[in-house]
C-alpha cells in the first residue's frame, strides 16, 4: 500500500473554555463522525497483524492534530469551511451536549442559523495545504 501520508490532514479544534471531559467528549465524538463520514482515502489497513496472529484494527492514514480556539474563533471558521466542498466539516453545537435525545438534537439546531451557535469544536478532514491555511491561526492544544 502505497500513498502520500502528507496528501491530507485532520485537524480538531476545541473550545478552550470547556472542561477537559467535555473536550474528550467533543473530540470522540468529532472523530467517530469523521469515521462515518469518509472518504476512501482515510483509512490506511483494516486491519495489522501482529505476530501471534492477532488482529488489530486499522486507523487512519493521515496525522489527526489537536488546536483549541475560543467558541467564537470556531464559530467564523466553520462559517468560513462550510461551503469548500473538498473538506469535511464536522461541527460540535453546544446543543449536541445541552441535548438527551437526537430528536429532542434536531428540533433544538433547526432553530438556529449556522452563525448563532456556539462550537465547543469542529473537525476539518481534506488536502494538507487548505486546511492548515484554514486553521493557520489556531495554536496546537496544551
């Protein structure tokens, strides 16, 4: 299997102002949404073998970073990603942990427009060079 691990990128951004299980909690989230919502360059093997025979699932080809920004600063850059079509944004609404149910999740986000939510984070998946300019601004988690 061959590629170039450099072709794309996955970086999260998380919301400072959150505690540290509600970050986890946004970051599993994000990423088990971008599992669902892939391309079919994401995944490197389904599955490594070590020597036993055992079998160890597979991940993802290309590196996942970690940034934080404040709610605001996550706001305009998913207003900014929302329409480039060759990135995949996966947004975290404040509702998606005020809420219980995904029914009670729906009715809740079709109230707003995109620009009135608050992010506790996003996800951007796609070519190197768009999404490190798109989150240029945005420092590594500490």
């Amino acid at each position: 299997m061959t590629y170039d691990y450099k072709q794309k990128k996955i970086i999260a951004i998380i919301d400072t102002g959150i505690e540290t299980w509600k970050a986890l909690n946004v970051l599993g989230h994000l990423s088990v949404s971008l599992g669902s919502n892939k391309d079919e360059d994401l995944m490197g093997r389904k599955v490594l073998v070590d020597k036993i025979g055992f079998n160890h699932k597979g991940i993802a080809r290309f590196g996942l970073i970690i940034k934080e920004g404040t709610s605001e600063k996550i706001n305009k850059l998913v207003n900014k990603t929302k329409d480039i079509s060759d990135v995949i944004l996966i947004d975290f609404p404040e509702e998606m942990l005020d809420t219980r149910h995904d029914d009670e999740l729906n009715d809740s986000i079709k109230l707003k427009n995109t620009e009135d939510f608050k992010y506790l984070g996003c996800l951007l998946y796609g070519p190197t060079k768009k999404v490190d300019e798109l989150t240029k601004e945005f420092k590594l988690w500490s």
